[in-house]
C-alpha cells in the first residue's frame, strides 16, 4: 500500500534552464537504465516472495518506494530545464530549423506531446517498456540484476554529471549517484546473506547439469589455440565447486538438418529435377 | 570474423515430439533470458573495448560465438519437437479446438508464420527487442550485466528442464544449464580481476557524490520505524569505503510545483472563476 | 515523494486457485486498459502542472498512490491464483500438453520468466510499454484521457468479474470496479469545474481554425448521400459554440503527387522507355 | 469497402520547404495523438457494433475515411517540406554535422529509410504501434476514448500550427484543427444519445460493485487530513447515482505475502541459518 | 481521399463459429504477414512516388484501398467466430480452464479489451506495428517487398485455410488467396516495366561499388572448401553485369580494437597491475 | 556451430571522426534495413529446411556469417567515428546546446547508455526487434524475402555513401554495397533454381482458389473507370498460368454488421428510446 506527500524527496533547482539537457535526463526517466525501471522491479521482485523472507521484500519494497520519488525528481528537473525562459526560447525557435532544434531539446514530443513535461520515454523517445523489467522468481538472480541496474544506472547519472554545468543538476546528480552507490552496496550485502547463491538458481541439483562442461572455458576460435592461463581457464572456479579447464574446440556433435514439416504447412517449393538432385557432398562437416 | 560449420555445437534429439514444449523453448532462444540476448550482448561490449582489455574481448567474443550455436540447437529442438508426427498431430488438430490448441504448442505463428519451424519471439510470440541487450560501454558493468543474464538464463534452463520428460532434451538442456554455469563463474572471475569494481563506475570521483547519502539506507515506511539492525542498515559496505547507517526518514525538501509553460503549448485550459480561487492551504506538506 | 506499508489495501483472498485466470489478470495489470498504466498517467499528468493548479494536482497524485496500490493487489491476486495448489498441477501438468497448457495458465512466463509470479505484461504476454500512458500537459485533455482509462478499465474488470465464480476474487474485483465508478465520476466532476473545456485545447483561438469545416459532418460515402438528419449533422453543437450541418462531399482540391526527390537518395529506378512515355490521363480525377 | 480518388482531401501547399517541420508532422502521422490511430481506432470500433447500432456504426466508418484522407494529405506535407529545395540542402548537408543535422529534419530516416518521403512513425521515429488503438467493444467507452484521441489530436495540431509561420502550413493545420473540433463535438453529441452511460459499462449490475468505496474519495496522504471540501469529496456525483465522501485512510487489511512457490520453479536461493531465523516483526504494519 | 460503402468487398460467413479460429485470423489482420502491413505499406510506397510515376502511385493506391477491404472483411470473420454461439460458449467455459482456454480462442484480450471483436494484434495478441512496413522511395526495391509481402500473405491464407473446415471461411480464404495470386502477378509484372531493377538501387553508379566482390561468393566455412560448383558461385549473374565467382576465405584485415573512449564516459573501470599487464600475444589472428 | 576471429572481414578506416555519421550508421545495425536483421534472417530460414535442400542451407549459413561479420565492421566504424577525437569534442559540447547536440551525433545514448559505442538500436535509438525478420518456412517466399532485405539494404548504404565524404567510410560503404550486390544476385539465381516459383507457395493447390479473381485487376477507384490498358491489366501474368483481366467494381456481397456478442462482455451501453428506433434507412448501400 502507497502513501504519498506534495514534496520532492530531494532539492530539485535549475539555474540556466537547458531544453538540451531536458532530453538526455529522459534516459533516467524512461531508458533501460533509469527509475522507472528499477522502482517497478523492486516491486514485482518483492511480490514473488513468500513467507519467510520478509526482510527481503521489505528492504526491496523500501528501495522502490524511494526510485518512485526519483521519477518525480527527475520529471521535475525536466519541467524546470523546459520552462525556464521560455519566452525567449520559443522566439528564437521560430528563426532557423538549427536552433529551434536546439532549444526543443530535440525531442520534440516533450513540446508537441507533453506541452513541455516530462514523459515515460528514454532520450530518443522509445517508450517504456516491461521488458526492461527482470524478476525472475529467484531472489539470488534477481540480486545480480538490482546490482547491474544499480551499476548502469549510476554510470548514466555520472554522464549526466558530466554533461552539466549547472550547479542544481550537478547536487542532483550528486545524490542520485550517492543513492546508487548505496544501492549497489546493499544488493552485494543481501547477497552475502545468501549461502552460496552462484550458480543461480543454486536449488537445482547440480549433478543433473552436464558433468564435462560445467568448468570448462570452450575456445571458439577458427583454429586452435592453446590454453592461454586466463583466470577463466585454469584454477579454482568462483563458486568453490570446480576447477576450470580450457578446450580448444566446442563438442560438435548434432544433426542440423530440420525434420520434414507437415504438408499442411506449403512450405514445399516446386524445384527442378537440377537442383533436386543436389550433390550435398559438401554439406557433410567432417 | 565469423565462420560456421553445418553441424551442432552438441547434439539435440527428441524421442516424444512435443509442440506445446516447442512454445516453451522459444523462450530460450528470443526471450528476455534468451541465447539471442547473450549472444548479442557479448559482442556489443566487445566492440566497445579499447587497446589494453584484449583478454576481455576474446573472452567475449569466445562466448559469443558459443551462444550463437546455442541459439542454433534450440532452433532445431523445436523443429524436432513441432515436426515429429506431424501427420498425426494436425489430424487431430482438426477435431476440436482444444486438442488444436495443445497440437500447435499455442503459438499458432509456429505453424501460421513459420511452417512448422523457430522464430525469434519469446514463449508468448512477443519479438526479440534489442531492449534486452546491456552494453554500457564500462566493463564493470557490463560483467555484472553478464552474471545477471546467465543467472536468469540458467534459471530458465532449470525450469524448462522440470517441464519434460524427454530424454533428449533432459540431456541438451542439461548441457545448456552445465555452460550456464561455467559462464556465471567466468564472469565472476573476471570481476574478480578488477581492482574494486563496486562502486560501479568506479573512475567516477567518489568525493563528488552526496557523502550525507551514500552508505546510508533511507527508509521510506508510513512511520518512523526504528532501525531494524539488518546487514545493509549497519556494518562496513561490501565495498570497503563506507559504513552502512539508517534513516527513518526521507530528505524531503524539494518544490514540487512545475514552473509554467510557454504558451505556445496551449496548455491552459479555461477554467471557472471558483477553480481559480482554489484554496490551496492543504497542498503544503509540513 | 512516496511511502508503503507492508499491507495490501483491500483484501485479496482465492479460495480456489486457477493458473488460468492468473493470466487474465495480467491485462490488469500490464495491459492497455491495465493499473500500471493509470498509475503512471496520473503522476505525469500531475508533474507537468504549473502554480495554480494545486487542487487538480492533489487529486491526481491521490489517485496515482491509490492505483500503485491496485497493482500490489492484482499481483498478489496472479500469486495466489498460480500457486495454491501447485504440487497437483504440476503433477498433471507433466501428464498431457492440452493439461499442462491449461494449467500454467498459458502464459509460460509466469512459470518460465517469474516462477510462478506476476509480470508486468499483459494477458497475452505483451510487455507493459509507455506507449499506453497519455499525458499532454493540457489538463481538460487530460481528464477525458482519464475518464477514458477508467472507462475502458472499469470494462475490463467486469468483465474478468464474469469470468470466476471464486468468492475472493469476486470480491477483489467487486471492490476495483467500485473505485473505478469513482474514479469516473471524480474526472467528470472536474471536467465540470473547467469553463468551457470543449473544443480541447479552449486556450486556441477559435477563429483560427477553418471557420467552413469545424461544424460540419462530411460524408466519405460513395455516393452523395442526403442529410440523414442525425443529431451530429443538425443543431446546436455540444461546446455551444457552433451548429451543425452536413457536407455530402469532402472538399477536394489538393494535389497528390510528391515533388522531386534530391539524386542523393537514389530513389530513381531504371525504367524502360515504354513505361516512362505513359499515358497519365487516367490519373486526373474530375 | 473502401474506394480513392488521386486527389487530396484538402490543398496542401507549402511556401518554405522545412525539413525540420517535416519532422514535427510524423507525430500528426504515425503518433499516440496521430491519424492513423483514429482512423484504425474507428474502425475497429465500428466492426464490433451489432445489429441496432448501424447509425453509430456509419458515424463511425464516415470519420475512419476521412482520417484515411488526413494521413495522405500529412503525408504530402512531408514530402513537401522534405523535398522542397534539396539541391541546396544536400550541398549544406555535407558541410557541417550541425547543419546537415538541422537539414535533414533530424529524423534520419525520412531520408536513410524513405528517400526524404513520410513514415509511419512518430517524430521520434518510433514506429506506429497498433497499442495506441483503443476499441473496447462498448460503445459508451469507446467514444469516450474518441473524445479523448480528437482532444490530444487538436492540441497536437494546434503546437504544431504554432512551430510554423508557412503559409500553406498554417492552412491545413487550420483545417484540420477544425476537423477535430467537429470531431470532438460530434462524439460529445453521441454520448449525449445514450442514456446514463456512466459508469461505463452501463449494463453491468452496479449493485454487485462494493457499495462502500464507489463513491469515496480516498486519501493517500501519509498523515490523515480533514477532507479539503473539493468538488470531487461531497455532493452529487455526475452519473446521479451517488454521494461523493471523503475517507482519510485507505482500507486497508490484505496480506501481502505470498504463497510458496512450487520447487520446480527452482525460486529458492540457498540461505544461511542467520538470514533464515530472521526477526519479522518490523513487518506488521499496525 | 477515401471513400467507404456499408458492405464488405466479398460476402464473409460462418457456419460453425470457431473461437480458436478466430484468434488464428488476428495473423492476417494485425501479423507481419497481415493486411494492414500491406494497406499502410503500398499507401506510404505511393505518397512517395513524384510526376512521371502516375501509372505505379495508382497501381499502389487502387490496391491499397483493396487491402483496407480485406482488413473489414477479416475483421467480420472474427466476430462472427467469436459471437456465432456465445451462450453456449460462456457456459462452457466457467466448467473448466482447459475448455475456457480453447473456447475463447485463447487470445484472452478479444474477449477482455475487445468484448468479442476483432483487434489490431497478430494472433499472439502482439500489436500491429508501424515496422512491418517497407517502403523506401525506390519504386524497384518497393516492388520486391510488394511481391515477398504477397508471398508470405499468400503462404499465410493457405495455412489457415487448412486449418479450418468451415465452408465459409474456405469460401472467404479462397478469395483471399486469389487477390494474393493477382497481387504476386501485378507486382512482378510491374518489376518487368522498369529497365534492369537489379541490383537495387539502378541509380547508383556501379563502378562506385568495390569491384573485387560485388560477384564474388565468399564461403565463410571454418575451413577452406573447393568451388561447389553451384549455380551462384560460377556462370553469369542475374542482373547481367557480372560473372559469379568464389572466395574460399573472406577478405580479412581490419582492425578489430575500438579507439580509447573520452574519460568522460567513465568506461573505465579499475584494474589490478596483473590484469593491466596482460600478454595480449593470443590476440593477433596471423 | 559458430568460430570467429579478432579481425575485421574488411578494413576499417575513419580519417575525420563524425559522430553525426555515427548516429546514421546505427540504421545499418539495427534498423528495420540493417545487418542484425539479415543474419539472423538467414539463420532461421536455414534452421527451417529439411533434408533434400542441402544446398540451400549452406547458401544461407554462408550469407548468415558473413553478415555478421558486417555487423561487426559497422560496429568498429561507429566507435571510430564517436571517439575519434573526444577531448576536443567533449569541451565543445560544453559550449552551446547546438553544438553539443551536433557532436553526440544526436543520439544521445550512443554517449549515455554505450559510453561512446555502437547498440543494437536504429537511427532513431528504436532497438533492433525480432519483428523486422522474415522466415517463413517457405523457401520461395524467403528468397523474395532476400532479395527485398538486400535491395532496401543496398538503398541504404548507398544514401549513407552519398553521406559521407570520408575516404575510409566510403571505401567500407563501397564494399558493403559490392555484398549487397552479390547478395540481390545469388538470392535471384536461388529463385531461378525453383520450377515456378510463383504464385508462392507453390504446393497449395491452385484450383482451390477462387479462379473468378486470382488474374483480374480490380480497380477501387470512386467512379467506375475504363480499362486503363495497362501492363497489369491485359496480357499473360507473370507465372504464366493466367491472363491479366480488368474489374472496374471490386464484387461487393458482404454484411458488414456483426452478431450480437454475450452479455457477459458489457458490450451494451444505456441507449435513449429514441436512439433505439433509429432509421436505418441509410445503411443499405444499394
């Protein structure tokens, strides 16, 4: 259940409105790397989880809770750099294409769409999408991706850092980033409360995988190439379970060839008697 | 550079051909967990490494063309699970819709579209989206992009391998799961490689983010709760430069109200006198 | 700025649990006509509300609160449907494919992707997508946007209400199509409190438009057709501002072919003599 | 059955070709608030009407044409604006990114893609979606949505009218605005013709719906407040069914937790005894 | 400018109305293969079309209008599958999920967001969208997506005119087939009034195109295989311009390692001494 | 089974980086034109043929790997063109918001989301989507399929030439548009190795279409017009089994109203008595 109150979580201040600026920030909006999609997958992750991990879906459900606020945050800087002086703006944008494509901030659905807000898209446009969204049932797998959306995340805010002159969009940026950090730290701890969470999913039994490839580093290079002594060929494996080994060549072992379809199907050209009679002499690999 | 051969990387065959697995599979080749996400993912970052990580490049470029058969034997799993007897199946398929139904493995475009054969779509029909592929150009990232994707892909590999009986897929999938697992322990290995990857960016000036904020965990609850002594509310961060602390309460302190717009956006609706003078006491938040 | 509570806001209760119907709900969830989207809508709406606007701007943030609160309950509602009884189904599931596929709901994904959890997708698996979300930064547009959303959802929820006989979910839904008669008329109510609010945007000046077109009805039948005399061909219009009348013929008078394209496109094919003398007289259309 | 003339709907000329301006007309085109959504969305609509409703079905079907007429004459601005003096932009073109930029209306595609001619895309570039089309099979909600559509498509057509100062620009743009306050108007008027279509649906029971909370405004502000006396907390609601109320709590009372999963979704993470013996009782929420 | 008549372009009947048939026909409405692709596609293909090309734009345009009846009439044949015996129907499938599945087609949303009817999605219920449609402003490569369009339309009506016994949807696919058969034919036979279409685009100055590969077929084969002797590695060339031949290595030699990024991009993560001294000796492919 | 190699297929070189011209490659990635598209297109029509056509599978598999490689190489020139000279660039785009737009290459995640690299996205930013790919199980249709992919990938990579005045650039475009003539020409001797190709699919059966239209030129013009003796009106067709005929009306016979749907859907709005006796005198076209 949502609560909600008329106050940003944090201080949102433009000082030099920037249409262009208007645009990139919609990445962190709408991208695949921004709140929307993080605020929504703290929460089906935490709806997926039964009893006995309350403090799981609580610390998600927090977490969620607080990107819903830096959607807000981030709509209201885009509002701020849109509207700043718009007067101005929208005289020049009436005197060449170049910088009217400017000042519009080169979306121009933030004008002709929005009236000049923010919207649930990246920063070229492309809607939202679900399919940004990964909850998968499994709290470990769903961890690693709260770290990499937490770590892309950041990594964007930090371009947005740095593409920015204004002091209000640097401390906003500057906290946002701090929160990410934070993020990022809690994820790695909650995983460290987890015995042994790799290979994820760790419940299924692990002698029904494949014995003979489970640690093994399979080259794919044309011709091949000795073991090179990469950390990923030799040694103990991470999860404590192997010991990597290296093979030069990929087992190889199948059949391509597709079975015949139904007729039903008309998948059946006519052909002529040449090319029925193929020599399929080249066709066998070895 | 990309060469092929006319054979599987390992083999795949079907004892009871099974259209409705057919759907399932699909999930494994254009889902969000799929074989065409990795298999694409790794290249895009590949791409984007710079002289200096040449051991990560081949590392993924390795795994790329691995994950490009593997998309291959899911392919011919499903012809092999659609085709099987086809003679019989579409004759049942003919006599009642239910049956027609459970024949066509529910993913009518199998047989609509593509004749009996794979498509790049998910379980549920829905395409391939390049929305699925992380690649931020920061290996950090990018390698925990990767841990998360395998993680999710070896979870659907699992749960697919419950769903049948079928020896011949037991045994690819098993097989699958096993590569699975070797991909989650290289990427961590790889991590392990870098210096304090966490936080990620790590090249980011960690005295420019919000130092009030970063390690402090900021409940968002109705009421103030106390701090409940969790592993991410105290304690040294997983990432060796903080202290975890607790915040009962959002910062809170930012002007919510959006600053007008241009009136070229025609925004203003007409409104009554009485509307006009709304009383707005109860907006403030404190 | 937003808070939770580890609580749903209305009861959610399935006494007999049905894979199925957890499906369904997913268009409550996801779907066009679905929560995520209404949720989303209203706070974008509200974001782009300048001074002024306070009360519309509380109403719609109160309502965005409310409607995350619906997706919280619809995806508890998917978890209990999916997972009451899952040791029988997945017994039988593994007995025949029309079974299986009855009783995984026939969405894979909530069994493939979610393990048996909620998604943000819709019935048919579609991902939720920013696309559904309509905020124009015009408030009248806005509010027939919204009465439209609930019109459209309350549909949708009486119809999944004809769709179960459990008592909980009957209950459940009972209770969202009530807030959905609500919330219809509270959009109505403030359509009411705005002068005016037709033809949207009323901030346009009228006599700007086409004075010859904007009260007329205009035929697109084959052959000219009298007035049929219906009540959008004759009298006064809703807005009040016009009467109508009835245009048998569409205007007409514009030139279809595009001009030259610059060489640099190489749109120009090679064309035979023969067809490059042809006779256009067939092209004039009067 | 659909018929053509080669001849525009109305004149479309254009004084100064602006490639940029050729961009901005796409979202008219191929966008959320475009015509090819009314133009589907009307026919969809007027394909599911019965026997009894043939003179909302014509209504229906006459506008559909009509907004099949409105793509082609956009379509012609486009090329238009595109094509207009392309010697001279070609040659700036490959001067300077920046100009090149603005020359090619930044939507590289209406000249990589479409040899400089129209998409069916928004400005973005995004392409149409058929998940813009509203048509719900109940003709009170249906119309709202036109309503709706007419009212975004008017603000959409009047930010555009306001981008330009071309002449033969401002001309059709005028047409069309007048086209969608007949539109507006004309949908407003077939509501009108229906007895109490709110709430739609009308024919569901509305007895069955929860009797406490259908005519409740319910807060979501974190601290109770007095109700604010708006126009949407008391008096008669606008169907004439009820008698708005204000409620400062949500209800209230659901469990948020869910059930166990079936192991074969392989959810559960290996844990370690402290994590499992965690204290819960920060959860409650009362 | 378009016009319409109340009647459907060739009679559509139902005799035993089909649930699951109905949601195979959304393939043909709203599917890659489907009728608005191919309306939308020869409407934009014709816009593009300047002065002396007044023949193709009217070929476009006067199948254009054709496809749109074909929409109609495919859209009719769902609702008359889906309504022909609801009664009974809807009794049905409150017994079991297994007979509701089936019964409703499956595609839950023609029922929930359609109230029986037709919609704008493929047979997956996955939305139409505007990148099905290939229209290039080059009449030669327009023409050959014409005929590839046609061909899987054409593939596509005779899957599911096996699919169905139903004499009317027989009779109805039977028509359908035949205009594809026109189609294919129209086309192809317009290809043969143009001068050498291939390759595509004529316009483009071949002697600008490297002239060491342009007939050449390279094997990309892991290892070195002899000419096959097929009929396109040897004898002349369809366009008529060149002499097949074959390269059984691809060229090879471009540099695969991407520039150093900008610092701001913060790509760079930290790394160990170990692992920044890496013998990159495996690399080089030579 | 998938190898690859650190190399190029071909030389890669950029003299003057232009991050604008990097944005305009993306098409050529990920647009609906582009590589991504084609590989994976040739990959899955390959894994759809069965036994008898060897040589058709090998023909695909080859193309398959090679595009990939083009993948691969427009990925490095994008990198080439945004990094080229970064210092420099990244202080200007400090500058000014238009000059800043200019030098990202107005995509802005190609610097947000990929730190200065290439994605699996368009021109526009729209991801590459399994949507765009055609593989129909038949292999005729596939062929035209090819041919229609190389022909509007040629157009793109000629316009991209016309684009660019780099030396590098031009040389790689060069080399791509020489495949693509390649390609167009082995996808048409692949059609001239088939008996009939056309009408596709050529199994179905042809006396079971309907034969009053399957060669007959039905115009949809308003008013009936003379048979324009044009070459797809007249003459022998194209497949050589009928002859061009002309239809100045399409047939019409069609009842265009639907069957009552089931009340359980709440199609039924409240209408007034007057509506309900509505003339319907109108309706009937004839």
């Amino acid at each position: 259940m949502f609560f909600q109150e008329p106050e940003l979580q944090y201080e949102v201040t433009v000082e030099q409105p920037d249409p262009h600026f208007a645009k990139l920030l919609q990445q962190a909006i709408g991208g695949q790397e921004g709140e929307m999609r993080v605020a929504m997958q703290y929460m089906f992750q935490a709806w997926a989880l039964p009893e006995g991990y309350e403090e799981y879906r609580n610390l998600l459900m927090e977490t969620a809770a607080e990107e819903l606020g830096h959607i807000e945050m981030l709509a209201s800087a885009v509002t701020k750099n849109l509207r700043g002086s718009p007067k101005q703006m929208s005289e020049d944008a009436q005197e060449t294409a170049a910088t009217a494509a400017a000042m519009t901030g080169q979306n121009p659905r933030q004008f002709l769409s929005a009236g000049q807000s923010a919207m649930p898209v990246d920063s070229n446009g492309v809607p939202f999408t679900g399919g940004y969204i990964a909850a998968s049932g499994n709290l470990a797998g769903d961890l690693y991706a709260n770290v990499m959306a937490e770590a892309t995340g950041r990594t964007l805010a930090t371009r947005l850092w740095e593409y920015t002159d204004d002091p209000g969009m640097k401390d906003m940026l500057s906290y946002l980033i701090a929160r990410d950090t934070m993020h990022q730290n809690q994820w790695l701890r909650a995983l460290e409360t987890l015995d042994d969470p790799v290979p994820v999913p760790a419940s299924f039994p692990q002698e029904q995988e494949n014995q003979e490839f489970n640690y093994t580093f399979i080259s794919t290079r044309r011709e091949e190439q000795p073991d090179p002594g990469y950390p990923w060929t030799q040694g103990e494996s991470p999860d404590g379970m192997g010991e990597f080994s290296y093979a030069a060549e990929q087992p190889g072992d199948g059949e391509v060839i597709a079975p015949q379809p139904d007729p039903m199907t008309n998948d059946e050209p006519n052909r002529t008697s040449e090319s029925d009679n193929s020599d399929d002499s080249t066709t066998s690999s070895k």
